[in-house]
C-alpha cells in the first residue's frame, strides 16, 4: 500500500484563491443525442444538470403531448436555456428500458402494525393485472439488521409479491422505547440506506422511482438545542452530498406513509424544511427528513390517506408521461453554490413538478471510462521484500499511542470522546485475526474501480479546489503482500497522473505500494490542473493486514459509538526496528525514513474498519514536521455487478504543520463503478 503525501518546503505568499477553470467541449464536440437521454450519465456531459418533470392538470393528472417551447427554465429565478429534450409517454415508454421503479418498505421507522398493512397492500398492488407490471421494479426490505434487496428490476409481480410474503420483516430493536439514542441510529441507519441506493443506482441508466413506505425518520433537536459550527458544517456537507447523488442518480423519490390517519401527530411538521439550504448556517436535521427531500427531488408526500394501494398507483401515474431536459450550470466561484430551479409551463392551468434545487460546483465532473485514450500500467516485476531498514530510534516528545495513558491520549486523539474503556486485552488477538481476515477477503474481493475524486486544499487565506477522474488497481504482491496502484485525471486540465512511488519503483526495483507512505515536499499548493497534496488512501488499513501487523504494537482501547456504528477502538504504533518499507520523506536530495501510529474504529458486527486516524509516531529528522494527520472515513458501497457491497474511502482529511504552518486537504469520493478495461489512459511517461 502506498500512500503519497506532498508537503510545502516553504510558504510562498500568493495573490488570492487559485481555481482551476473547467475544461469546456469545444465547438465541434458532438452533443449528446436527445434519443439518448433517458440512459444517458448525468457524467456524459460537463457541466449539466439533468432534471426530470412531470407536469399535471389541475385534477392531478399527467399530462403529455407537450414540446419544449412549453417549457421555461428558471435557474434563480433566471431563465436558462434548455440543452436538450425528451418526452416520454405511452409506447415510447414501454420500450424505455431505463425507466425502473424500486419499493423500500420500512421496518425500521414504522409501528408493527402499519409494517403488516403496508407489506399486505404493497404484495395486492404487485399481485394485480395478474402481476404484469408496467414498469421494471424492485424491492428492499429495511431492517435494523440489514437491508434486503431484490436487485434486478422485473416486470413479475407475483415473484416480487412471493419474495416479499416469504421474508416477513422482524421486528425492529431499535424501537421507540429507546428514546432519543434509538431515534438517531433510526436515522442513521435510514440516511445510509438512502445513500447506498443513490450510488448504486448512479451506476445504471435512466429514471428512478423509489417509493419509500415509512412515516419517515425523527426530526432530532442539536443537544441542548444549539449546534456548534463543526456540527453545523458537517451536517452541511450531508445535506450538499446526498442532493447530488440523488440528482445524478436521476432519483425522484415518494414518502408513503402505511399508517394513514391512524397516526396524524407531526405528520406536517415537515413543512417546515421545505426552504433551501444556502449555506451551513442555515443546515437543520429536519433538511434531512424523508419528506422533505422527497418533496425537493421533485416526487410527492402522501401521509394521511388509508387506501396506500391508491397512492402506490397515484405515485405511478408519474411514469405515464414526463418530460427529461437538461440544461448547462454556470461554473461557481466557490464550492457548493445553492441554486433555486423552477420550470413553468406556458399552457394555462398546467403546473411543473422537478427538483427544487442544485448545488453548483467550480468543476465539472468527468467519466474517466468515456475517454478514448488507454491505459497503459507499467509491469514491475518486484524483487523479494527488503529486510528492515536499520534505523536509530530519536528522543521524542510524541506520544505513543500504544503505551500513552488513555485519558491523556482522548486528549490528543479527540475522535475519542465517548469511549467507554476497557483494560482486558485478553481478546486482542482473537480481534486481530477478525481483522486480519476481513481485510483479505476485502482484498481479494476488491476488483478495478473508478470514483469520482473532489480534493479541496487550504493554507490560510489560499485554496484550490479539484476535481478527479480515480482509478484503482488492485494486485497481489510476491510474499502475498497486497497493493492498490491509484491513476487520476485531472478534469479541469485533462493531464493524467499515476502513483509517484510507481514511477520511482521502476528506477529504484521497491516494490509499487510496498510502503505504508512515500511522501514528498512541494513548494506551493498545487497549481490548477495539477495532482493532489496527498493520495493513497484505498487501503490504508493495511497497517492490520495480517503480514503486516508484526510490524507494530496493538492495543485494544474500548468500545465507543460512532457514525452509527458499534465499533470495537484499536490504537497501533509502528515499530520501526521491525518496519521493513517505512514511508520515505523526500525533500531536496534527501530521503528520509517516517513511522506511523493510528487509532481504528472496528465495526463490532462485520470487524470491517470504519474510521482510521494515523499520526507520525516519531520526528522527521532534520524538518520540523510538528503534524502529520490523516482521518479516513470508510463506507459500505454498493457496486453494479457485484453481489457484496464494499468498503471503500467515502472521505478524507489531511493536516499538516510544517514549520508552524497548517496545511489542510480533503478528499470526497463518490460514483465508485467497476472499471472497463476497454477504456484506456495515456499516462504521463
């Protein structure tokens, strides 16, 4: 494994924020065809925004036959115009085979009683018509367990109906008894499925319809009824992400809630919500109701009706006839930028029902796979691994993690509030081999992936933003090591860029991905069109890779609560003595050896890492390296064609004090899918 950091040699005074530009088409580049739109990728093309409408006469009802001089785009309330546009309705439908509904019946937020109605009603609707369903469906069951899904859309009622008889949904844990704590991991747990679905379905073609049988999650208060900024803007970023994967992932979404009339408290308190949100001052839990966002991605809320057949077949009425247009997004100056969407109708009595709203970026985003060029990974043939590096351990002031009093190091490693501790290491290597064996399964299960990479980098008032084309390979190393070698495309400058320690080990014979870390000083940020600060975070839980975790000393923290998560606390230290490819620091004509300590948070239910901080364990010899941090957050990801989702980096922040100087990077991963090997990249020789 091989991480890669870049670090400043030295701060040079710049004149203001960097923004790379977008890469525009030139004017001959051909233009997606409006016969295609409807499987077409949200990545197909920069800067686009695909929106899909549904436009109803004043009974409700669906209304075709429309062209799109009928139609006015408002983006803040500015006309823009429309790109391209498709209507679908009546046969043209039936032969739309991207067109797929998908059925989530909730076990987790709603009472037992309206669970039993809504899967009676849900199983009658499927059943009817002698269970030929006009539109290709599909079925998840949430449990607090696990989601159950049926994945592949199907026109078969009854065997849908048959599936969903035969797996009866349990009884939640998670009840209302639990009070408040319940409520949160209710939401969590409904917030993550919502999520998986959008990057699952942002792999395939086409509109989506999910239908979300629920009263919809808790509405939570901040403790003591004030958010600090942190919570703020980390719930701000929430809010950002999950809008844009349900956009790209051409999702409008319907809240059904099973219980009707028999359950009326709260059921409005929604409305609330239902305005934008601009900015992170302005982010509230209840942006992030089930409602709320159904209303926002252009779908409907029906809460207090008692016939839920009826509604399920009022929500379908919206594959009958709509209309698909895209439009292109000014470029924003700054990340993030909240744009309001209205489409009206010039026909009289007709009203237009869209998504509410985008969030615009500085950078268009890109599908690596569209391009024609090829890949071309250079062959390494490694040698045997190298014997430690005889190193000279220096006095340091740095707390080791492994040893460090435990009050004294949740004072350094603050992710630790919360631990409830324990002093028995008895079950400490009993937990290292669970580990140990997750993480080669996930090895070996891992196949070539391709991600949507945004890198946003700060040094006081200097920022760039970024945004990737990111590629993995994973490969099986002589002594059965294991490395994932990481290819970019920079999207604003098109330039390619593969893992430097790579091109070093093609000069030097190391082994590619053999060390933990290759860092390297730079003297600035990076400038537009350029790599990022720091890369490598694909595996960088390869510290507990069982031929690596002779390496370095463990210790078992406790158990601690976390993003949702039951998680089991790992604190590790390398041992640099034992370290046979340290992380090598290069600055200037020096090479310098670094060493790692860390703390994981372990999902006590799968031993699948979750959250992984590292920290330098000793002082870089010679510079004044006072910080170097990496915080990982790690994600369940479902991937097309893969029967068992993966756990691959969702998002990463980086810190660095050189010299007193902090630097800051992150890294947001979205849009992982299998790569094609027919697509190829030219690297950079």
């Amino acid at each position: 494994m091989c991480t890669l950091f870049r670090l400043f040699a030295s701060v040079l005074a710049l004149s203001g924020p960097i923004w790379a530009q977008a890469q525009t088409p030139s004017a001959g580049s051909p233009r997606t065809p409006v016969a295609a739109l409807a499987s077409a990728s949200p990545s197909d093309t920069d800067h686009r925004v695909w929106l899909d409408v549904v436009v109803t006469d004043k009974s409700g009802n669906a209304v075709p036959s429309l062209v799109e001089r009928d139609f006015t785009l408002l983006d803040n309330k500015q006309p823009r115009k429309i790109a391209s546009f498709q209507a679908t309705e009546g046969t043209s439908r039936a032969t739309d085979p991207a067109l797929q509904v998908i059925f989530v019946l909730d076990g987790v937020n709603t009472g037992v009683q309206a669970v039993m109605y809504g899967r009676a009603q849900l199983s009658k609707f499927l059943r009817q018509d002698d269970g030929k369903l006009s539109v290709p469906t599909s079925l998840v069951i949430l449990t607090d367990q696990s989601p159950q899904i049926q994945a592949t859309p199907t026109r078969d009622g009854k065997a849908l109906a048959d599936s969903l008889d035969s797996n009866q949904t349990g009884l939640r844990t998670l009840g209302r008894s639990t009070g408040a704590y319940g409520a949160e991991e209710r939401r969590t747990l409904s917030l993550r499925t919502l999520d998986g679905l959008a990057h699952y379905e942002a792999t395939q073609p086409g509109r989506k319809l999910i239908i979300w049988l629920s009263p919809g999650w808790a509405i939570l208060s901040w403790p003591d009824g004030v958010a600090s900024e942190k919570n703020e803007q980390g719930l701000f970023r929430t809010i950002v992400a999950l809008s844009q994967e349900l956009r790209e992932a051409r999702i409008t979404l319907y809240s059904l809630d099973p219980s009707g009339m028999n359950d009326a408290n709260g059921k409005f308190y929604y409305l609330s919500f239902l305005k934008g949100v601009p900015s992170y001052q302005d982010a509230q839990n209840g942006n992030l109701a089930l409602q709320v966002l159904a209303t926002q991605s252009g779908g409907r809320v029906l809460s207090v009706g008692n016939d839920l057949g009826k509604e399920i077949t009022s929500c379908l009425e919206d594959t009958k006839a709509f209309y698909s247009l895209s439009f292109e997004s000014p470029p924003a100056d700054h990340p993030d930028v909240y744009h309001d969407l209205e489409v009206q109708i010039d026909k009289p009595g007709l009203r237009a029902r869209t998504r509410t709203a985008y969030y615009a970026e500085p950078y268009a985003r890109q599908s690596l796979s569209a391009k024609s060029d090829e890949i071309e990974v250079p062959s390494v043939a490694p040698p045997e691994p190298s014997p430690p590096i005889p190193f000279k351990v220096p006095d340091s002031k740095i707390p080791n993690f492994a040893s460090y009093p435990l009050t004294d190091l949740q004072q350094t490693v603050r992710e630790l509030a919360g631990l409830k501790p324990s002093t028995d290491p008895t079950g400490l290597p009993a937990l290292l081999n669970q580990v140990g064996a997750k993480i080669l399964e996930t090895v070996r299960g891992t196949p070539d992936l391709i991600s949507h990479e945004t890198v946003a980098s700060k040094y006081g008032a200097t920022s760039t933003r970024q945004q990737f084309s990111y590629l993995v390979l994973p490969h099986l190393q002589p002594g059965g090591r294991t490395a994932f070698d990481e290819f970019r495309v920079n999207l604003a400058s098109g330039r390619k860029f593969q893992m430097e320690d790579i091109q070093r080990a093609l000069v030097s014979r190391r082994p590619a991905g053999d060390a933990s870390f290759v860092p390297r000083l730079v003297e600035r940020l990076p400038a537009p069109g350029g790599p990022p600060l720091a890369q490598g975070f694909a595996n960088m839980w390869i510290y507990f890779d069982p031929l690596n975790q002779p390496e370095s000393s463990f210790r078992y923290l406790g158990q601690q609560k976390i993003s949702g998560h039951d998680t089991l606390v790992l604190a590790f230290s390398q041992k640099p003595e034992s370290v046979r490819s340290p992380a090598m620091f290069d600055f200037g004509d020096k090479t310098l050896p670094i060493f790692m300590q860390g703390v994981a948070w372990v999902d006590a239910s799968n031993f699948k890492i979750v959250r992984l901080r590292t920290d330098l364990l000793l002082p870089v010899e010679g510079l004044d390296v006072r910080q170097l941090t990496a915080d990982i957050e790690f994600a369940q990801t479902l991937i097309a064609e893969l029967k068992l989702p993966l756990w691959l980096p969702r998002q990463v922040s980086v810190t660095w004090n050189l010299n007193g100087q902090i630097i800051r990077e992150k890294h947001h991963y979205s849009d992982y899918r299998l790569f094609r090997t027919h697509s190829k990249i030219l690297l950079n020789r």
